[in-house]
C-alpha cells in the first residue's frame, strides 16, 4: 500500500494499525496525517509508547496521556484516583483520535490499561470509548521491556483484548525510502523472515572490518567517520567520551533550556535524543537527531563540525558536502493546541557512538555495528536496517542471536500483510464502483 492510499484510508475515520518496513515512511506519514487533523480542529491525543518516539510527533507517552503512568494493574482504587484528576478528564473527554506510534514497544497489559481508563473517562463501552485509535508500528523491532514477574507486560500489543475489540484496519506500507542497495534488502528481507542461509551470511561476513563508502565530503575523506553501534549504554558511553578527548581546541557547550511543568520538562529531557548538555570541539563527530529537510537534515544524518560562528552556532559539514550553521529547535508536549511542556537544544548529539535501542526510526548514512552481545531477537535487524546499504555498514562482528527475528512476529507480519491487500483490493472496488 502506498502512502497516498494509506493516508485516505486514515481520513475516513476507521480504526488501523499502520506499519510496514524500516524506511517505508511510518512516521512520516503519522505526521502528515497529523496536519490534517490540526488543519480540521479535530482534537487529537499524540502518543507513542516511548518518549523517544513520542518526541518524533511533539506529543507524549501514552502512559502520561491517559494517567496510567506505570501501573502494572489496574485496581478500583487506581481508577478512581485516576478519574478525579480533571486535566485527564477534559483531554480524553474531548479528543476525537488517538495516535499511539512504535506500538511494538507497548505490552498488550499495557493497551488494555490505557483502553479501560479512556472507557471509564468518556463512560462509553466502545473501545478507547469510541475514539478513532491509529497504532502504527512494525513488531519486528525490539518488543516490550516489561516485568520479568508478569510475563502479560512483555507479550506483544496485539495480544490485548482491546486490540481485537477496535477491528483494526491493516495498512501495510510497501514503498522504501531508505535503501535502494537490492542485495542488501534481499539481506534484511532473509532476516525479517529467519531464513538466513549460508549465503546471506557471507554477505555478511564480508563486512567485517570492510572499507566504508560514505561519500565526497572533505571533513570525511579526511577520516571516514561512522555511527558505532552498540547493544549496551556503557560501550556507547565511552566511546564518545574517549574520542571527544582525543580532539584538540577549546570545548564549547550547549545547554538545554526549557519551560513548563517540571515533570513533563523532566520527561521530554529523558526521552529526547538531544543531551542535556552538549559538549562540541571543532572536527567532533556529530549526528542530527530531528527531521528538518529544509535545512538539509534528517534525523540520523552525520556530519563533522567545521567551526563556530561568532554567534557561538556550530557548523556542520555533511557527507554530502553541504555545510549548515545549526540552530537550537524545540521539543514540544502539546495538548489542545497549548504547550504543556519545552525544551530548546541544538539538534545534534555526538555520534562515534549510539545504542541500538535508540537508533530505531533513524536512517544513519555509515555505521560500525557491533552485534557480539546481541541479547535479544531483532536487535540485529533493527540496526542493519538503520543504514541504506552494505556500502554504509562496518560490522565489528555478530552472533547467532543477531540474525533471528521472533518466530511469531513472522507469522503475524504474514496476516498483517494479507489483511493490508484485502483492504487495498476493496478500497479500489469500492472507488471503480463509485462508493467512494
């Protein structure tokens, strides 16, 4: 299904699950359609599982949009409390849609939680209480980090009785934006269908220590920089530490400025991709972490500072040669056209180094993946499909983990994508015939 379908689909009001592979325009495509609601008046809750995710859509959590915060149950004396909180009750009881992206990463528990208590604020017994619900998400990204206790809060979102109450339209995005290498989406197609041979592995294989091709820029043919990738936090933090040290010159920071609730501030600066407190030195590697395709970035491009302004503004020199002066954006958590909460930082962060979890949703032009201590079914997947092609990755190595995908995500994307064609089929019916 194409995005221009999709997005139709969407306006007409039904309830759907929207997803498709890494690079087929998801979020892109939430935020279009996100206009559209704002352009109509139609209130709107902007969620995602993840404050990361939630960022990409100025929105919030779902958990904070609804006020289940971290519950793990939800008991008489959770609800009621949760229903005397009168900012909760006018934001649900107005709304009209809800959008939920990176659904992949919220437990079905969860889901159904969040379903019961926007029921009980709008004292409907429809689902979500008779909201237009859009989950988007792809499940063969990394599953929900939940409760080694409660194995309900680590099963996947379509799980949850509420998933099957919405009856979910399935729109199953088939175009690619990000790769165009066909040899390296045979790969992570082998991959997302665990059926990886001795063959895919050689292409793999190949990559270890290899030669990246990452483009004409000066400042990288230079020192040809790549985003390293790793499974855990405490690699990714002293890389960057070390490599920054390494450079010489006079360090220039950046703070973080914000306004508005304290806890939604504190929750946009955890969840932001952006630090706190940027720390920069002339020729230090650094990564975008905001959608700006005006001004030349995307979030996941990499470029390498060429200098400061008299303003103190860096400015970046981009694979492709462009040079841009970088200002500071904002992250917004809105609600009913009201900031609530914001923070204003250069959109960059320093990029020698990044966990695989926080890589999801970006492209990065050129990355060294280190795999080795993959401890989780799709962690691989997720990061090879960070970059456009075998010409732009590194691997430093990889085990077996690495290369397997969950068995029954596999066969659920099989359902989603039948589902998807039977809806595009009717849809081009229904409009041959003149129904629509």
């Amino acid at each position: 299904m194409t995005q221009e379908e999709a997005l139709e689909i969407l306006k007409g009001g039904q309830n759907i699950y929207l997803t498709g592979r890494p690079g087929s325009g998801k979020t892109y495509l939430l935020n279009q359609f996100i206009q559209f609601l704002r352009q109509e008046n139609i209130p709107t809750g902007v969620t995602a599982a993840t404050g990361i995710a939630a960022t990409h859509l100025n929105g919030m959590t779902l958990h904070s949009w609804c006020g289940m915060g971290f519950l793990n149950e939800l008991e008489d004396k959770d609800l009621k409390r949760i229903l005397k909180k009168r900012n909760l009750q006018k934001r649900l009881q107005k709304s009209r849609v809800l959008i939920i992206d990176e659904a992949s990463m919220l437990s079905a528990k969860h889901l159904d939680i969040a379903g019961e208590i926007v029921r009980k604020f709008r004292q409907s017994w429809e689902p979500f209480g008779g909201l237009q619900v859009v989950l988007c998400g792809d499940f063969f990204q990394l599953p929900p980090v939940g409760n080694k206790s409660d194995p309900k809060t680590r099963l996947f979102a379509y799980h949850a009785r509420v998933w099957q109450e919405l009856n979910l339209k399935i729109c199953y995005l088939t175009e690619q934006y990000r790769q165009t290498d066909k040899e390296y989406l045979t790969t992570l197609e082998a991959i997302r269908t665990n059926s990886v041979d001795e063959s895919i592995r050689g292409l793999l294989q190949k990559r270890i220590g290899a030669f990246l091709q990452i483009g004409p820029s000066k400042s990288f043919k230079v020192r040809p920089e790549c985003t390293k990738l790793y499974t855990h936090n405490a690699d990714v933090d002293a890389v960057n530490a070390q490599e920054l040290q390494k450079l010489p010159g006079k360090e220039r920071i950046f703070h973080m400025n914000s306004r508005g609730s304290a806890a939604l501030v504190e929750a946009l600066q955890r969840n932001c991709l952006a630090p706190e407190e940027l720390i920069l030195k002339k020729s230090a590697f650094v990564m975008f972490v905001r959608n700006n395709p005006e001004q030349g970035f995307i979030n996941g491009t990499l470029g390498v500072v060429q200098g400061f302004e008299k303003d103190g503004s860096p400015v970046v020199e981009t694979k492709d040669g462009q040079r841009i002066k970088v200002f500071s954006e904002k992250w917004r958590i809105e609600e009913d056209e009201e900031v609530k909460a914001e923070i204003r930082q250069l959109p960059l962060r320093l990029a020698w180094a990044i966990t695989v979890h926080k890589s999801q949703g970006m492209t990065i032009d050129a990355c060294e993946i280190d795999l080795r201590k993959s401890f989780e079914p799709g962690m691989g997947y997720v990061a090879l499909s960070r970059a456009p092609s075998f010409a732009s990755i590194r691997l430093i190595g990889l085990n077996d983990l690495a290369l397997r995908v969950n068995e029954e995500v596999v066969e659920m994307d099989k359902f989603f994508q039948a589902a998807s064609r039977q809806l595009a089929m009717k849809r081009d019916i229904d409009i041959k015939s003149g129904t629509i």
